[in-house]
C-alpha cells in the first residue's frame, strides 16, 4: 500500500485526494466523536464546515430527529445541543438520532477530502480494527491530519504513525517524508499520554477542563468500526 501523510486541513486538495482512500484524523476530538456517536446507537454523523451550514441541515430534519453538534475554541456553540465531548454523546442522548457536528479542524479536513473515492475517519478508539479494514481494501491511501488552527498537531501525528505502524502489519506499505516522521514518532518509548504530555493542543484541552475528554480519546482499540462518509454522512462499516 502506498500512503501519504498529510500535515494539516489547509493541505488538503482535490489534486491530492481525487480518486483516493482518505482518512481523516482528529483525535481531539471531532473523529473520536464521530466514532462514538455511531457507536452508541447514532444515525448518520454529517459533518459540516460552519454554524450556519449545520443551522439550516438542522432545519431539514423532522422535529426531534437530529442534534446539533460541535465547537468553537473548543467550547460547544451556543444553541446547540451538545458540543465536542465524545463523552457526552450517550446513548440515552444520540440513539436514533442524526448529528449535524461543525468543529474547528476536524469538519475544515472532512470537507477538504470530499473528492476522496472513499472517506472514513480514525482515532485511537477504533483505529486497530480500522487498520486491518484498511489494509484489506485500499491500495493508495492519504491520511490527513486535522491539525490545529492550520497547525501541525503532534496528537493526530502520533495517530498517523500508530495508524501506519497497524497497517504494516497487514500488508507491504510505502509511505512519503512525513509517513516515516509520524511513523518513528509513534515507535519511541513510552506511552500515548507521555509522547503527548508537550502537545500544544492537548495541554489547551486540559487548561479548560476536558481532562475526561483527553484520558478516553487516549485509549486504544476500544471500538470495532470504521466510519465511512456516505451521501453526506458517516456510518460505520
């Protein structure tokens, strides 16, 4: 399999991902909500760049069949009934549901991958039984990283490389410049948290509060999916 990694949403071009399998990577949070979302009994996850673009999907559903869903600095929108937190999308609140999310990086690296042939996010949480998916069906990847705010993130980074690292076990890989930097970075020592206690994005996390939020996004190998974008929006395969 070939694969290329790229930094950041801004980097993104049809050029780069037309006719390709892309991953889009956001592990704080919006992929890790998705992915719980459509987990916990969810209907379709349909990821939009703006507040006013969610405002007027919202107002195509049925009453009381869809939510509203995302953040700005981190924060959920006002209005809106749930924000970012993945730990907020439970059952007893999603079940059934459609979720319109907007957020600042991850939504921005979804919409700018759109000429993909096929679109699927990855986080930690599923990011084991997504690797073996992939590796299974995809001959030419791109795995983007969300990044934050048009800059590199080293959480997503170390999700690329953990994501490279599973797929090679699977199959033969060649990846670019950036693959075998995020690759590395995942083989040093220590844990997730510990390659991640200098992560700009994460520390901004933790400074308002998730620290629920970062410790769950952390985990590993927790759900058997992968969300794949179809006709708008994410469903699990």
């Amino acid at each position: 399999m070939k694969i290329e990694v790229v930094a950041t949403a801004q980097q993104v071009s049809e050029k780069l991902t037309e006719g390709k399998s892309v991953v889009v990577i956001d592990v704080l949070r919006a992929t890790s909500v998705i992915t719980t979302a459509l987990m916990n009994g969810s209907g379709a996850v349909f990821p939009v760049e703006t507040i006013d673009e969610a405002e007027i999907l919202f107002k195509s559903f049925d009453t009381g069949t869809a939510l509203r869903g995302g953040e700005r600095a981190g924060k959920k929108i006002a209005g809106f009934e749930v924000g970012n937190s993945p730990l907020s999308y439970t059952s007893g609140i999603v079940s059934g549901k459609s979720i319109i999310i907007t957020t600042t990086n991850g939504t921005k690296a979804i919409r700018n991958s759109q000429h993909a042939n096929s679109l699927y996010i990855v986080c930690f949480l599923n990011l084991v039984y997504a690797s073996r998916l992939l590796a299974a069906k995809v001959n030419d990847l791109v795995i983007v990283c969300s990044g934050t705010n048009g800059n590199f993130s080293l959480d997503d980074a170390l999700c690329a490389g953990m994501l490279i690292d599973e797929i090679g076990k699977h199959t033969e890989i060649k990846t670019n410049d950036l693959g075998q930097i995020v690759r590395s970075f995942y083989w040093q020592e220590g844990s997730i948290p510990e390659k991640l206690r200098n992560c700009t994005h994460l520390n901004y996390l933790l400074s308002i509060g998730y620290n629920a939020d970062v410790d769950y996004c952390l985990q590993t190998h927790v759900y058997d999916c992968l969300p794949q974008l179809r006709s708008g929006g994410f469903i699990t395969l």
